[in-house]
C-alpha cells in the first residue's frame, strides 16, 4: 500500500492540482486508494462520470486482488469494505462489508477497527463496540487511545497514543517532565 503513510487531504499541501497529480501516479503504480481518490476528484470536480468510472473499477480490481492473498493488504480489505458498505461501485452488502472491515481490523488497520466499533455502537452492543475501539486504539489510532485513557484514565492509553504519533498525548504525557541539569561544576 502506497499511501499508507500519507495524510489525507494531500490539496492543503499540494494544492487540489497536485493531489490529483500525487493520486494519478499512485494508480498508475496500482495503489487501490490512489485510484478511489481519482474517482472522488473526477466524480465531484469534473463531474466525469466515464473517466470517474474508470477509477473506480480500477479501484475495486485492484482492493479485491490485495484483499485476497493470502497475507492480505489490510488498507485494500478497508477500502472494499467502504465501499460494500455504501453501494459504491458494487453492490451495498452490509454482511460483506462487516466481514472485510473485520479482515482489515486484525490485520492492523485501526480505521477499520474504528468503524466496526461504531457499526456495533450503532447496532447497540456496546461489548463489542469497546472490544473494537481498544483494536483501534492498538491498531495506530492514537486519536481512539486518547479518548480511551480520558475515559478510563488509564496511562497506558496515554502512552500508546503517543507512541501513535497523538500529538496531544505526548504533550500530556510529558508535561510535568523537567530535564535534569548537569550540577558538575
């Protein structure tokens, strides 16, 4: 997966031109988002329903070949689930859905691990909502760490958020932290 490490809503830092530019390439490469994006940007920019089309058939081939492996590509697996879940592209298919939100989460993916959490919030089965929440949180979503520990404040919440790059953890984390200065004289 190539923008896995990549911030969403690359426009504010490449300008709208440039992200669309950055996605083009990533699908050229065979990145599944890069090629949803472009969807995104032809659809709602262009209003290019045969050029947006394209992107998006792309983008499922490519999620339903990175989904499947064996050692399967969590962000693909995300991606599909997404859009089994909305009816973009395919067929909406809650069930399916589920199922690759699930295949993502344990394999890492902490956006997937979030939605699952909010599916289940919304379905009312709040064991499995915080059962998924804590996954996220272990999954690289410091923001979902965060909220945990102002909950339950717990600090290894706090300190797994910030190892998550949270950066409002680590402020928190740190704040009483007064260096020793060296008294050699």
């Amino acid at each position: 997966m190539l923008l896995l490490d990549i911030p969403q809503g690359l426009g504010k830092y490449f300008g709208s031109r440039g992200a669309e530019i950055f996605y083009k390439h990533s699908c050229e490469l065979g990145d599944g988002w890069g090629c949803y994006h472009l969807y995104t940007i032809q659809a709602e920019k262009y209003n290019n329903q045969k050029e947006s089309q394209k992107f998006l058939n792309k983008a499922i081939k490519l999620s339903e070949n990175g989904c499947k492996e064996k050692d399967p590509d969590p962000v693909d697996c995300f991606l599909l689930g997404n859009l089994y879940e909305n009816g973009i592209g395919v067929k909406k298919d809650e069930k399916k859905a589920l199922s690759l939100y699930e295949k993502a989460c344990e394999s890492g993916n902490g956006g997937a691990c979030i939605r699952l959490a909010h599916i289940y919030q919304q379905k009312g089965d709040k064991k499995k909502f915080e059962e998924y929440r804590i996954k996220s949180c272990k999954g690289s979503r410091g923001d979902i760490c965060y909220e945990i520990r102002q909950e339950t404040k717990n600090k290894e919440y706090l300190e797994i958020a910030c190892g998550s790059g949270f950066q409002k953890a680590c402020d928190e984390l740190f704040k009483d932290f007064k260096p020793e200065r060296n008294k050699s004289k």
